[in-house]
C-alpha cells in the first residue's frame, strides 16, 4: 500500500475499458494482433489530424522507431533539451548518435530554439523537440531552424496527448513523432505507445522494424535485424476505450491546473504557464519554489501531508553517462532545482486540490 493519501496519479479506468479487454479475453485475441490495435491506431491518427499511426509497446521504442526509421546511427548528432525524461537521450544512444544537449526557455520551459541554433555542427541530423509537461514547443521557430539547414525534427509528445499549438496538434509538424500511454499519461495502455506521421514510407519503416523485421511479402523470413516492439490486443483495448474519454481527460485536467493557479496566488511559487497561441493539456500542474532551499523542504511537509509529489526532471547532461562533456545550461538547471509536480489526475477532486494547496499554504506560513 501506499504511503501516500494523495497520489501524484492514478489513471480512470471507468470507461469501456473492461468491456473491450473481456473482447480479447473471450475472443482469445491477446497479443499483438486483433481488431483494436487496428482501430486504435485509425481513431489515434483521426484524432490528431495526421494520415498515420503505428502502435508499439511504449514510448521509448516508439523513439528509437522514429530514429531508426530515419537512419540515425552513428556518427549523427541529435539535438535534445537536457530538460526532459531520460528517454529522449537513451533513444538517441541506443542508435550509436550523440545526444547533444541545449537549453530551456525560461517562459515555457521548453527547447530554446535559440540555443539549438549555437549547436548545430555538421554531424547534426535531427532535431528532437519534447513538449515537457503537456506544454508546446516553439515549433514555427524550430521547423525553421530545420529548413534552414536540411534536419529531420523528431517531436517527443510523450507528455502533450491534447497539447495544440496554434490550432494545431503537438506531433504533427515535424517528419515523425512518438507519444507515450504509460499508467501516468492522459491516456494509457498501462504501457504503450505510438509513432505517427504524414509520411507513409516512414511509417513503413517503423512497422517493418517492430515486428521483427518480417518481410512483407515471405512467410517467416526477415530481410533486416528487427525489434519485438509491438503493442498487444489488450492495450490497444484499454487505449481505445480510454481515446473515448479523452476530451473529458483533458478538460479536468485543464480545471485541475486552473484551480491550482487560482489556490496558489500570492504564496512564492510560480506555476507552469500555458504559452500564447498554445493549448496547455496540463499531464502535470508543476511549479517553481522562488528559492531552491524550500523544494525539497515543500515535498517533505506535503509527503507528512500524505501527498506525494516528484521533483522536475534533473538535467540529462548532469547525469553520469551523459556528462562527459559537461556544459553548463543555466535556465534547465534553475528550472530542475526549483520544480515540482503536483497531483495532477483528472479524478482528482476539488476537495483534494484544496487540501494540497493549504498544506502548501501551512508551509509558506513558516518557511523561511
């Protein structure tokens, strides 16, 4: 059991969800074949307004797919935010690229276009936006930068299911994109996840690659050196029932941020934004201590609370595989030093809400 009264998350799975894996189970169709991993994939891709989808069994080989499919390997560089889940940067490496690391923006949180700029290099290939928390990046400025030098964009959706920017979903700018269906995500599969594009040939490619590799066209022979990444009947059930409920997801989830913002007002804390012309789809409400020495302080009264929190991302290019070549990104570090996340599921009550912000308030009242 859990110590905590308050989880950071826990999924609803109130919809059909039991009826469609009671389909499986019944029909006998639990692996990686079967009607809803085909309609899981044709609704997802309807729903984003992009021509293809392709389910695979998480959001860090729906990364690795996406590069491979575009012939990153060795030798290639990919530019990362270093403020993001480390899955962005393994991805790059199970390749044999580089991950090479630039900075936030202080405003959004997101990848500094800017500091993408100063990186480039002639090994550079890709560019690989991630929408941290459910936030858009500066994706005009980016698909710009790519233009101008002839890089893929790879966009990292695997916390921004609902994240639009300028009218426009998140995952559907760049030359391919991944999104991820963890237990903690805005929908889920438990585990899973999705690569989708508008260019048929990439697409192609990647189901090609997470299914061993089969040829298309002889029967148990594989013309190249595959991957298992397919996703099973039963997710794909789960995650259709949950596709079902997603307006619904993302618009408690949206009140939930709006009802923190509006508890939190006038305490030393300052909220993650939602940017002009952007959607914020909120899969986590974080925020940022005026002064680092109280994050952790915070996180310890609430967890007395029965409140469980997590801390930002810390900086990938602090951490010891990837810190070899260490430099310093100021804005990402002042960011993971001073950031936490809040209970954010869209089940969480009002009641709930109130109780974390007047712990909150409890701690500010003698912080010093």
């Amino acid at each position: 059991m859990s110590k905590y009264t308050i989880p950071i998350y826990q999924p609803d799975l109130g919809g059909n969800e039991k009826k469609y894996v009671n389909e499986c189970l019944d029909t006998s169709w639990i692996s990686s074949r079967g009607r809803f991993v085909t309609e899981f994939e044709q609704r997802f891709a309807e729903r984003i307004e992009v021509d293809h989808a392709a389910s695979v069994s998480n959001g860090t080989v729906a990364l690795h797919l996406a590069l491979m499919a575009l012939g990153i390997g060795p030798g290639d560089e990919v530019i990362v935010p270093t403020l993001t889940y480390i899955a962005s940067a393994n991805a790059v490496a199970y390749t044999g690229a580089k991950p090479v690391f630039v900075d936030s923006i202080r405003s959004s949180w997101q990848i500094d276009p800017d500091d993408v700029r100063r990186h480039i290099t002639p090994r550079t290939r890709a560019i690989m936006p991630v929408h941290l928390y459910g936030q858009a990046c500066d994706m005009d400025a980016l698909m710009a930068i790519a233009a101008e030098h002839r890089l893929f964009v790879v966009e990292d959706c695997a916390e921004a299911f609902g994240t639009l920017y300028k009218g426009r979903h998140v995952g559907t700018f760049g030359d391919i994109s991944t999104f991820s269906f963890f237990g903690n995500k805005t929908i889920t599969t438990g585990e899973g996840g999705m690569v989708v594009s508008n260019d048929k040939t990439l697409i192609e490619r990647a189901r090609h690659l997470k299914g061993q590799g089969l040829a298309a066209h002889r029967e148990y022979w594989h013309d190249v050196v595959g991957y298992n990444y397919r996703m099973t009947n039963i997710q794909a059930a789960i995650g259709l029932a949950q596709l079902e409920r997603a307006d619904e997801f993302i618009s408690r989830k949206r009140a939930v941020a709006a009802r923190y913002t509006a508890g939190l007002e006038g305490l030393p804390v300052e909220g993650h934004k939602e940017a002009p012309d952007t959607v914020h789809s909120y899969w986590m409400f974080s925020l940022l201590v005026k002064r680092a020495e109280h994050r952790d302080a915070l996180r310890e009264h609430l967890a007395k609370d029965g409140i469980e929190t997590r801390p930002l991302f810390y900086p990938m290019h602090t951490m010891p595989m990837y810190a070899h070549n260490y430099r310093k990104h100021s804005v990402a570090e002042d960011l993971a030093w001073r950031g936490i996340n809040l209970p954010s599921w869209p089940g969480l009550s009002n009641e709930q809400i109130d109780l974390i912000v007047a712990s909150i308030r409890a701690f500010f009242t003698t912080a010093r």
